[in-house]
C-alpha cells in the first residue's frame, strides 16, 4: 500500500520536474541560434579559399 502511493507520487512527479527543467534549460540558452544551411556553406567556401 505504501508503496504504491510511493510510485504513485513518483509517476505524477517526475514529468513535472522534466518539464521545470526543460523550461529552465531552454530559458537559459545563448543567445546565438544555430547557424543556417546557407551560413555553414558559405563558411565552408571561405574555409576552402584560404586553404
């Protein structure tokens, strides 16, 4: 009986504590967005010319 209020609380919990985190984690991100197609292309072109 203990047991099962035990995962019962631990079942509704923890999603909830995922979510918190996922809230913060994205939250507190840079502020530099991953760079575009067109972004990586270009920096691989200007690579290749100055090799």
């Amino acid at each position: 009986m203990v047991f099962d209020t035990l995962m019962m609380i631990a079942v509704l919990t923890l999603p909830l504590l995922a979510g918190a985190f996922m809230l913060w984690f994205m939250s507190t991100g840079k502020g530099n967005p991953a760079p575009t197609q067109e972004e990586i292309e270009i920096y691989k072109k200007n690579r290749a010319n100055k090799a």
